[in-house]
C-alpha cells in the first residue's frame, strides 16, 4: 500500500509541474529531450507541440471543409486529438502529434550537436540578426515585449527560452548544410538528385472515373454505378480498337473546368511512395512499359493510366524537394544506429496529453 501512494504521489507531482509549465508557474529548465550534450527543456518543447497542434488543425479544417481560416480563428476541440487513428487505441491524433514534434527535435538537437562537433558556432552578427528579427516580430504584432512575453506566459515560456530556441534551430540550420551540402560528409550532389529522381518518379496521365458516388459525394444507384463501370470497359475497349489514349481524355472527370482534349503528356508526374495514400495507382504505374496503359482501383475511382518516358531535365524542377527526402532518409538512418543516445524523459513524456495543450495563435 506504501509503495502504491508513493507512486501516485509522484505521479501527481509530474502533472503539477506540467500544469505550472503550461500556466506559467515559472520557468523551468527541465531536460525533456537530449542527444550527447544538447538539451531541449520541457518548457519550450510544450510550446513547440502547441504549434504543430495548431498548425494540424487549421490544415485538417481547410482539408475538410474546402474553406481557409486564420489561426486565431480557429476552435479546439479535444475530443479530435482522442480520435484512434492506428491500430490501437493508444494510435490518437495526439499521439501522432506528440511524436511527430519529438521525431522533429530530436533532428533538430542532433544537426546542432553535429555543428558543433564540427568546430561550428553562430557568429555574434548572427545571434544579433535573429534578435532583431525577434524584436522587429515583436514590435508588428505585439508592439512592446511586455505583451510578447504575457503572451509567451500561457506556455510556460519566456523570451529568452524563445530567443535561445531560435538561436539552437540556426544552428542545427548550420550543422545540416555543413553536413549535405558541396563538400560535406553526406553531400546530396546532383548525380545523387537524378538517381532519385530516375528511380522514383514517372510521368504519367490518367482518365479518373468515379464509379460508386456522384460529383456531389452521394452514392450511385446500383444501375448507374454498373453504367460508369461498363463506361471505363467501353474506353479500354476503343484503345483496344486503335483509338488513341489522348483522345480519350475528353472522358476525365477529374475537373469539369479542365480543356482535357488539350491535356499534355506529362499532366502528372508524382513520387512512387505510399505515404502519398494510393499506392495501387503507384503500383500499377510501376508495372507498365513505357507508353503502357493499366486500371487502378482506388476508392470510389478508377484510373486508367499511362505512363510515359520521363523527361530528365525536368529533374530541376524536383531538385529542392528530392533534396528535402534524400536529406530525411539520411537523417532516418542516422537516427536508427543513434538512438540510444537520444534519450527522453518518458516520466514526463508519456503523461503529455495533446487535449489538454491549449492553441498556439501567437503570430497568428
């Protein structure tokens, strides 16, 4: 029995103290996440998982809805981040956020930790030019600091949490140039970019038919849905015949506003990876030859798709972006062999609750 209330008490004094992050108690300088020497407090990380939180929802209102809105107009509602969205019911929205921040600081702490080892630091000028910037934020939105930092309050942050913050992402900013770019450890060179793109990209079109429901989302009748099954039966059937794929774009439904007789060859081009969220169509364009023709079933559609050869030079207009993955596979790789040196404190990790983290709608 002893035992038993020893735990509940100090599992009660791990939630006072998040309670008093989150309302300003004080500021504490409690580690929540380290890699070797370099530390990210539990304060600043509550303030950053508010962000992603509110980016999240404004992102999943414009998504379903089909309408912007502002951050400070948005409304939470806690029972959306309780929302299973995995296998199990420990798989929540919040959960997926909390994670998702984690992954990101950790990224974050391990770039400065490399910079650092690397003999990197940011200059005076630098530090002066990211407080100036701060400062200048400031000034626009809040108009003195004393409001800034009532503000910063509500997370348990302060302006020197948020300024040295800052001050920690350029130089994990530094640590991830030095470590990628001309030169660097894992340079990500143009030769690297065209492989990726060679091997993961393909240029393809396709005639999307809406078999199950109609433009308005509401389910087809058993006899209409068997006509635009039989319609998708009757294109395959007229290239069969000789006609021509392109000419029988006019059949798309993907956008009445589009002049689809006109649809160039390379109208799509879009990465083989499943995380896009259709895989069947990416598998069936990997299946085909050039100028191949196949039938994806995805949904309430099904695509009839080409593909085409891939125009190499197009590679440019994908070089940031494939960048941006190549650097992430990397960093993955990384993170896998280092990460007993990652360490987190689940004590206070794992009674984070993300319904419970108000909005984050400064700046917003």
């Amino acid at each position: 029995m002893r035992t038993s209330k020893r735990v509940i008490c100090a599992a009660l004094a791990v939630i006072t103290i998040l309670m008093c992050s989150l309302v300003s108690c004080s500021e504490t300088n409690s580690t929540l996440i380290s890699f070797k020497d370099m530390k990210l407090s539990t304060n600043v990380f509550l303030f950053l998982v508010s962000r992603y939180k509110t980016t999240y929802l404004q992102y999943a209102y414009q998504t379903m809805t089909g309408k912007t809105v502002a951050i400070s107009d948005l409304t939470d509602y806690p029972d959306f981040w309780a929302q299973q969205v995995g296998d199990t019911a420990a798989e929540t929205r919040g959960a997926g956020i909390l994670q998702m921040t984690l992954y990101d600081q950790e990224a974050i702490l391990y770039y400065a930790w490399y910079a650092k080892d690397k003999g990197i630091s940011l200059t005076s000028a630098e530090k002066a030019s990211l407080k100036e910037t701060l400062d200048s934020s400031i000034t626009s939105v809040y108009k003195t600091k004393s409001a800034f930092e009532a503000a910063l309050k509500e997370f348990g942050m302060t302006y020197n949490l948020y300024l040295g913050y800052l001050e920690l992402s350029k130089l994990s900013e530094k640590g991830k140039s030095s470590l990628y770019e001309a030169g660097g450890e894992a340079e990500i060179n143009d030769a690297k970019i065209l492989d990726y793109f060679k091997n993961n990209y393909y240029t393809t079109n396709r005639i999307k038919i809406n078999v199950k429901t109609d433009a308005d989302g509401k389910e087809l009748s058993e006899e209409d849905a068997a006509k635009k099954t039989a319609l998708v039966d009757e294109i395959m059937k007229k290239m069969e015949d000789g006609t021509l794929f392109e000419d029988l774009l006019e059949y798309d439904e993907t956008s009445p506003d589009t002049d689809k007789a006109s649809a160039y060859k390379d109208a799509h081009r879009t990465e083989s990876l499943s995380e896009i969220g259709a895989s069947a169509y990416f598998d069936t364009v990997k299946s085909l030859g050039i100028g191949g023709i196949g039938k994806a079933e995805i949904g309430s559609n099904i695509f009839i798709i080409k593909r085409y050869a891939l125009d190499e030079a197009k590679v440019t207009d994908y070089t940031s972006t494939i960048k941006g993955m190549l650097m992430t596979k990397d960093f993955a790789t990384r993170y896998s062999a280092l990460s007993q040196l990652f360490v987190v404190d689940k004590s206070v990790f794992d009674l984070l609750n993300v319904s419970n983290i108000p909005l984050n709608k400064m700046f917003g």
